[in-house]
C-alpha cells in the first residue's frame, strides 16, 4: 500500500531507518549561514542544514555568501608513512586530522584572495578521523583537498577510503551491478526452485502446485527450510486438509476476518473486541491535540463501521483517500480499491441495521435555522470542539461539521446523536438529550426527535451551510466553553491595561489593571476581538453582550474619614 507521503517525510523515514548505516564515501555534511570573521566563532547551537556528502568537496547546497561548511568522517591509512596534504581555498579553510589542526587558512577576510597551505603528518595503518571546515564570504566558492603518500600520486582523496562512521566491522564497498548472461538461466531455474514467485509474480512464470495437489512429503534439498517444529507441520497439514473439505467461498465475516488479517488492519484497529494496538506500541501513537484523549491519537475502532459510514466514504477511508481526523499523527495506508471493493461491501453486509428515519415536520428554511441554532454557541455549542468548513473549533479540534452528512449514514447519525455512548463507548462526545429530554423546549416545540432532524437538514448544506452563531467568518469572536478564558488588551471603559474575564454560564467582566478597579459586568456573547487582530492592535474592543453595567472610575477601597464625606472623584 501506499503511505501518500511527501518527499520529505519519506526522506526523514528513511534517515531514521538508515540512521547507523555505514555506506562507503560519505562523510558527515553540516551547513550555516551568517557571516563570521574566523572560523573559531560560535555558530548556530544546530546548523541550517544536516545530511552526508560523497566528497570533500563543496556541495551545491553550500552556494552563495556567507556559508559554513563541516565535512567530517574517517580516513582509512593501509600504509604507514609520511602523507602530504594541500588544502586551497579563498576565504577560510581548515584541515583537521584525528582532531588535530593541520592546516589553518585563517587570516582576515579579504575579496578575490586565494589561499594555499600544505602539511605532512605521519600516520599509521588504520581509520584516521578528518574534517575540513570552510567559510565563504562572497558568491564564488572555492574549495580543494589533495594529498600524495606511499605509492598514491598528489589528487583527491577517493571516495573508497571516506566512511561517515565507524562500526565494529569493516564496510564492505558496494560493486556496481554487472549482468552475467551465462547466470541469467541459472538465476531463473532458482526463482522457480525457492518459490520466490509465492510473493513475486511475474506474468511469464506459470503457477507452482496447488496446494491440495502437495505430496505429503519432500525430500530435503534443494526446498527451502522454514525449521518448523512437528506442531507447526502438525497445523499446516490440518490446515490443507480442511481446505480440501471446503465447498463454498467464506462467509462475509471470514472475508473481513481474513482481508484484515492480510492488509495488517488489526495492528491498528479494533473490531468487535479483537485486534488493536498492543499496550508496548501505545505510547508511540500521538496527536496534536492532547486535550482529544485516546480519540486523538489512536486510529479508529471499525466496530459497526459499515452501520456507520455510507458505501462511498466506506470505500475512500479504506483507499486512504479520506483525511477527516488530521489531527492523528498515525497515516493510514492507501490500499489498491480492485484488492479492498469486496472489504466495503462484506462490512455494509455485516454491520448495516438500517432504521427509519422520523419525518420532519418542519419546512426545510425553518428546519435549517433551527439546527443552526443548535449547532451554535447558544444552544448544543458544536463549534466549541468541533470545525466548521475549515474554521477552526475554539476547544477541541474533533471532525469537521460540514462533513457530517458526506460520510455518516442519517439513520445512524440519529441514533449517535441521542446516545452516544452506546454507539462510541469511552467517546467524549456529551449526551446532547439526556434521558430523551430536550435541553431547548423553545426550539421546534422541544421534540429530541425533530431537533436532531433539523440538525442534520441544516448540515445537508454542506460547505453553503451558513455559520453557525458564536462563529464568525474571520474567527475574531471569543466563544467562552467549559472553562473561563482571559484577554488581555485595551478595552472600552477598562483602558490600555484591561483584562477581561469570559466566564462559563453567560457572565463576563473586565477589570482595569492601571486603576486597579473593576470596570464591567455584562451578560451573554463575550468578545469580539477584530479591532486588535485585523487592524494591528490600534482598535478599542467592546463587550458584545447585553446588560453591560459601567462602574465609576477611581479607587474602590478607601478609608474615609466620615460617612459624610464625598467619594474620591465624585463631584459635589
């Protein structure tokens, strides 16, 4: 299957695959950029750029102005003696062996300068660490190590000597491939003789035997051995001969079982209490939203997925075309549609429990405006933990409203919505009708039954479904959730120094922190913050709620001498 990577997170897998692989004529690359005036002043605490090189030599990467480059590995010495080195360069430059500086090209930095030093060091048979650092202050880069030894002629360093790293064995080099013809027919027979083709199936090859066609044993060589024990022999043969037995094709529920078991479904997901992530691969499973629990980090249950999803949303979450819950980290394959259409319809058999639907006894205008409200921040507050048409939530950042009724099946979505528990058990989504009962008698004459109805109307309009309240188009509105939340900025009547105070329940006020007062109470909607976000802070913001009460400027505590003495700041 397919993962839908981008270049660079296949590139850091495989780095992180590959990350103690010793391959020969690589050396360490490390590049930076910002100007210095030697080489011994401290750089960036981690370089702009880290990877591996083939030479020691400049890369492209390192062009233009003002440019560190480290290139560091280990020098492989078959013969002791005397070894010349000559470095050029045309800014800065240094040549360190086994943590020794052997050429320094330092000096002050000076345009169109080249600069040529050479050393000799004697070394002994064995791997010797080596770097080279240079710094290029102008665009046109320079940069050449040679060296001339025991029966080596002055010229680079080759490629078969340089290694990144060090292992307790030797690397072997890695030949270029040659086609042998004279091995192409052997190569072939052994294809066909190991059974390579069991997974490896090209077209030309034919068909190795059935295995109801088996004998009951073979002779050692040349079969390949797979050193089971008379129980795994013992289970295979019980095996084979139940498949002789077999007249019909499996049953939906073998499907799924078996499909799952292939495309290695239950490593991640659940389904009717087997499969799942196994307790030592937890903790490898993150999300970006912590707040989501186990829903924002773990893959979904497939428990009653084909009662949940409809057939087409089915088919693309299996595909991997479907990305609804971005704020998983784990990836979800992308398999092949022609190997996973019998997967879709074997779940739909299995999990589907269609039921009828009430008739809405609302028009459709009435209807919409009716879960509109109740999608808002008045009534069942959706928007607090979930988006909407790619607005972000204010709480938690669980699905996509506008989604709901491309994926979810109607009937399903009307059961969920009335007992969610019993559907999703552990799922944080609240029980929106407690007992049955509606929390909004004024809506749609309280009926739990039409008011869930009418929120699925007004999300039948998908992406052209009008915002709900307590959501703006701009995402300037503070919506206060579960918990009180603070703003602090400069506020009507609460100053440059005013800090506001939304409170759970409808209650808010704002406290004026140069006077030391309290300066509002007000009801209802929060904040609107457009006049600080959109226009760089130069705005006043004022309480969007009703019933604001404006207390009086000054001190709020004061020692007076007589009860008949004026307030401080209050006119006579």
């Amino acid at each position: 299957p397919s993962f839908g990577l981008s270049n660079r997170e296949a590139s850091a897998i495989a780095h992180f695959l590959l990350r103690e692989t010793v391959v020969i004529g690589t050396l360490d690359l490390a590049i930076d950029r910002g100007h210095r005036k030697s080489l011994d002043e401290e750089g960036r605490s981690r370089p702009r750029f880290t990877g591996l090189a083939d030479a020691l030599a400049l890369p492209e990467r390192a062009s233009g102005g003002d440019v560190t480059t480290h290139l560091s590995g280990w020098l492989r010495i078959d013969v002791a003696g005397e070894y010349r080195f000559h470095l050029t360069v045309d800014d800065l430059g240094r040549l360190s062996i086994d943590d020794q500086v052997v050429i320094d090209l330092a000096g002050e930095l000076q345009r169109e300068r080249i600069l040529e030093e050479s050393a000799t060091v004697r070394l002994e048979p064995g791997w010797h660490s080596i770097a080279v650092d240079h710094f290029q202050w102008v665009e046109e880069a320079q940069l050449l190590l040679e060296w001339q030894g025991p029966g080596i002629d002055r010229g680079p360093i080759d490629a078969d000597r340089l290694v990144s790293a060090l292992t307790d064995s030797e690397p072997e080099a890695v030949s270029p491939w040659v086609t042998r013809e004279e091995r192409v027919a052997e190569g072939e027979g052994l294809y066909r003789q190991l059974g390579c083709a069991t997974c490896h199936q090209p077209d030309a090859f034919p068909e190795g035997t059935a295995l109801l066609d088996l004998p009951e044993t073979y002779p050692a060589p040349p079969h390949p051995s797979y050193s089971l024990d008379p129980r795994q022999r013992q289970a295979i043969g019980r095996a084979l001969a139940f498949l002789g037995q077999v007249k019909d094709p499996p049953a939906a529920a073998q499907r799924v079982e078996l499909t799952m078991k292939a495309f290695g479904c239950s490593a991640c997901h659940e389904r009717g209490g087997s499969g799942g992530l196994p307790e030592d691969r937890r903790d490898f499973f993150t999300g970006s939203d912590p707040a989501l629990g186990d829903e924002g980090r773990f893959p979904p249950t497939l428990s009653g997925v084909g009662d949940k999803l409809r057939r087409e949303a089915l088919a693309a979450a299996i595909s991997g075309g479907a990305e609804i819950r971005p704020y998983l980290h784990a990836r979800m394959p992308r398999f092949d549609p022609d190997q996973t259409e019998h997967l879709v319809e074997d779940l739909i058999e299995l999990d589907r429990r269609q039921s009828p639907l009430p008739e809405l006894t609302y028009n459709s205008g009435e209807a919409r405006e009716a879960g509109r409200k109740m999608a808002g921040s008045g009534a069942l507050q959706c928007i607090l933990c979930h988006d909407f048409n790619g607005r972000e939530s204010v709480g938690l950042r669980a699905n996509d409203l506008v989604t709901t009724t491309e994926r979810l099946n109607p009937d399903w979505f009307f059961r969920y919505l009335l007992d969610p528990e019993s559907l999703r058990p552990g799922t944080q989504m609240p029980s929106l009708w407690p007992d049955g009962r509606s929390l909004m008698p004024e809506l749609l004459g309280g009926d739990p039954a039409q008011q869930v109805m009418a929120l699925w109307r007004y999300l039948e309009d998908g992406r052209q479904a009008v915002f709900p309240e307590g959501l703006s188009r701009k995402q300037n509105r503070l919506i206060v959730g579960g918990e009180a939340i603070t703003y602090r900025g400069k506020l009507w009547e609460a100053g440059f120094r005013g800090i506001a105070v939304g409170l759970p329940g409808g209650l808010n006020y704002a406290f004026d922190a140069q006077e030391l007062r309290l300066a509002l109470i007000w009801k209802g909607d929060f904040l609107d913050v457009g006049a600080h976000w959109n226009v760089q802070g130069m705005g006043r913001v004022r309480p969007r709620g009703k019933d604001v009460v404006v207390f009086p400027h000054g001190p709020e505590i004061v020692f007076l001498t007589d009860v008949a003495c004026p307030w401080p700041g209050e006119r006579v």
